[in-house]
C-alpha cells in the first residue's frame, strides 16, 4: 500500500486491512478498484466522495480513477446510505413484458417511495436495474444478494413480511 497513513477518516483499519488483501489478486491497483468499493459500500451502505479520496490514496491512485470506476457503475450511492435491504427491480426487455414495471409499480406504493429512494425507517431501498441476466424467470428481483425470478405481486409481498419480521 501506498506510504501515507490515513487516520480518523471513514475506512477504518479492518476495511484496509481488507483492501489491503486484495491487491495481490489484481495485476494493478486500478484492478482492485472495484471490489475495493464493494467492501466499501457494504460496510458504509454507501461511498461518499470522502471514501473516494481515502481510497485513492490508500491505493496510490488519483482520486479522479477511483471516481471514474465508481460513476461507471448504478450500484453504488455517494449522498447518502442506502436501506438496510436493497431491491433491485429488473427493467429488462423480458421482465417488462412478463410483469416487471407493474411489479416495480407495485413496490413504489407498497413501500411509499420511487425508484433510488430509502422508506423513511431506513429499512429499504428502492432500485430498478437495466438487466439482472436472469431472463429465464423474468420478472426477476434482486433481494440484498438473493435472486427472486418469476415474481408476482403476491410473491413480493410475502418478502416484505419477512424483511418487516426480520427474518431476512
């Protein structure tokens, strides 16, 4: 890792530690960029442009080539944390046409909110993605890091319970 020691900033010593660990699995440190703000966004729900500068400097990068690659990318968020759990609602060509828009349709009421939004108790977050590469069960959602295919309304439903339960 580059030579300058960061302290006091929001990547605190086990999140380097574990970027720190990947940068042998990468031929360059630019590689290790992206599962770098992975670990990132998992642990901060988001990555503020702070991280960005913490980053680049840990990796003995611009912070402009850390931006980039973030930038590139929809997943991840730099305002503000997103929900506890995160959904990911397929807008793809064969989710359309098998449900998807209505679904996503579906969630913004029952959830009270719009596409990148968090409902007010932080517990979700509302997203559409262009392609989950899961047509075969169109409509698919994506749940946190669960794939749900062939979802209905009804089906959708039933995982909110269980996210309101806390059962996932």
């Amino acid at each position: 890792m580059s030579g300058t020691t960061i302290t006091g900033g929001l990547l605190d010593a086990e999140l380097r530690r574990q970027i720190g660990a990947l940068l042998p699995l990468f031929p360059t440190r630019q590689a290790a960029v992206l599962p770098a703000l992975h670990l990132i966004d998992g642990r901060l729900g988001h990555v503020p442009p702070a991280a960005v500068v913490e980053l680049a400097q840990l990796l003995g990068l611009a912070p402009a080539r850390v931006q980039d690659t973030l930038s590139f990318y929809g997943f991840f968020k730099q305002d503000k944390p997103r929900g506890k759990h995160r959904i990911w609602v397929c807008r793809s060509i064969s989710c359309a046409v098998c449900g998807g828009e209505p679904l996503l349709t579906h969630l913004c009421q029952r959830l009270g909110i719009q596409p990148g939004a968090t409902t007010t108790d932080g517990q979700v977050s509302l997203e559409f993605a262009e392609c989950l590469g899961a047509c075969d069960m169109a409509p698919a959602v994506l749940i946190d890091d669960t794939l749900h295919g062939n979802m209905t309304k009804e089906k959708i439903d039933e995982v909110l319970e269980e996210i309101v339960r806390g059962k996932t």
